[in-house]
C-alpha cells in the first residue's frame, strides 16, 4: 500500500487543535465543495491536520461532526456506489485497518472510523469478508474469536459468550451489542430491567490493543448518562449483579 501524502503543515503546528476548529472547517469545506467532505477530502486541505490528530479530538464518529457542521452525511454514507468507487473503498477499509490496530476489521470497528455506512461496502463487494480480501486484511472478529450465542445471537468473543450464557440461564433480559444512539457506537450487552448497559474486556492490564477507542467508547457512556459496568468474566458480572443491586456505577477494571 503506498503512503498517503497530504497537507503539508507540521504536526507541531495542530498542537491543541479542538473539536470546534475541526466543526468550523468542515462547514467552511462544505460550504466550498457543495457536499458533504469525506476524511480524505480533509486530508487534502491546508486547514486540517492528519487524520490522526483528527479523529483524537473526535468524540464520536465523522458522520456525526458532519452533522454538528450542519451537513447531511446521508449522500456519502449510504446509497449505490460504482464500480469507480471500487479503489476508494478499498483504499478506506485499508486506513481504518491501520487505525484500529488489530490483525483483522469487523464492519463494527469500520462503522467507527470508515467514511461509506459498512452495508455499502458488504454490498458492494457481495460480502465483507470479500470486501476485506479485495483489501488485503483478514475479515477476523474483533476479539479474534467469534461464535454464536443463546437465540442466535453472534458474539465477538469467548468472554461474550458466557457472559451471554450467564444472562440467558439466568433469566436475565438482554440485547446484544445494541446502539449506544445514532454515532456508529455500539455496547456489548444492554440489560433493558435494569437499565444497565455491560461491557466485556477480556484483556489483561495494558494488552487491549485498541485501548484508547475503548477508553472513548467508555466516555461516551459517560456523557449521554448511561449507567455502565465493565467486567472481565462472568465471576466479576455476577458478583456486581448480585451484591450491588440499583447502586450500579460503571467500574473501569
């Protein structure tokens, strides 16, 4: 894959670049394109930093600052694609893939970060693990593991799995991985009787490869007011279940 080259401003020069400087250029972009700016569109302009930097000061998703910019993401991210956007997909699964910082790339970790909605990509491709091998990375699952749980539902993980397992033996009322809201985040588990969203982190202290994503995905729990806790086996879920009760407060491990 060669390398990408775009502004030509210093990092040093973005030192403290905000997410209202971000909002403020892409209206201006916008304003100057006449439709909504893609990342690389961004990439390209004086007035931005990398992509990088970018997405650091981003609490959510770029269709989400669109529509803080006041632009309608919609024309970009869904819809038919030509064959002519064939190279353009490929070229953003294969940034997204070298931002997550895993060996392989789910639609949820492109959903995240990718600039087209993931269903255009599998669409388009026929499937996404096609999409991912026009591409040259591995379809993977994002914990490397994926299995399929009580009812069908597919897990990313071993550790999903008995959590799933506690929950479902247990009579306990649960989603999988629903939507943390209209930003392209999604949660592990969701338990809708006691309002109590869970994550699972299977990783040992300071070995979860995509650390800093997972520390935003926490403060988006933070900041839309949803009660979370994050726990490492079913051991750690069943004592905050049990010896807790509606005094839950989210608990990074």
């Amino acid at each position: 894959m060669g390398e990408f080259h775009g502004n030509q401003h210093t990092e040093t020069e973005y030192e403290g670049y905000t997410h209202e400087e971000l909002v403020a250029s892409l209206q201006m972009l916008a304003e100057e394109m006449g439709q909504p700016p893609t990342t690389r569109d961004a990439q390209a302009d004086d007035r931005f930093p990398c992509l990088e930097r970018m997405y650091s000061v981003i609490d959510s998703s770029w269709s989400e600052v669109l529509r803080e910019a006041g632009v309608t993401p919609d024309g970009m991210q869904v819809g038919e694609y030509g064959e002519a956007e064939r190279d353009a997909m490929v070229v953003d699964v294969q940034s997204v893939h070298e931002r997550v910082s895993t060996d392989h790339l789910t639609m949820r970790q492109y959903d995240e970060y990718g600039e087209y909605a993931s269903s255009s990509v599998k669409k388009h491709f026929g499937s996404w693990r096609e999409a991912c091998e026009a591409s040259g990375i591995s379809p993977g699952e994002r914990h490397g593991t994926s299995t399929m749980g009580p009812g069908g539902a597919r897990l990313d993980s071993r550790h999903e799995l008995a959590v799933a397992m506690y929950l479902h033996q247990n009579g306990i009322e649960y989603e999988v991985h629903p939507p943390l809201g209209e930003n392209n985040w999604y949660g592990d588990f969701y338990l809708a009787d006691r309002d109590l969203w869970v994550e699972v982190n299977g990783y040992a202290s300071g070995e979860r490869p995509n650390a800093e994503q997972f520390e935003r995905k926490l403060a988006l729990y933070d900041r839309t007011g949803k009660e979370c806790v994050v726990v490492r086996s079913v051991e750690e879920l069943e004592q905050t279940l049990g010896g807790r009760g509606d005094a839950l407060t989210r608990q990074v491990q």
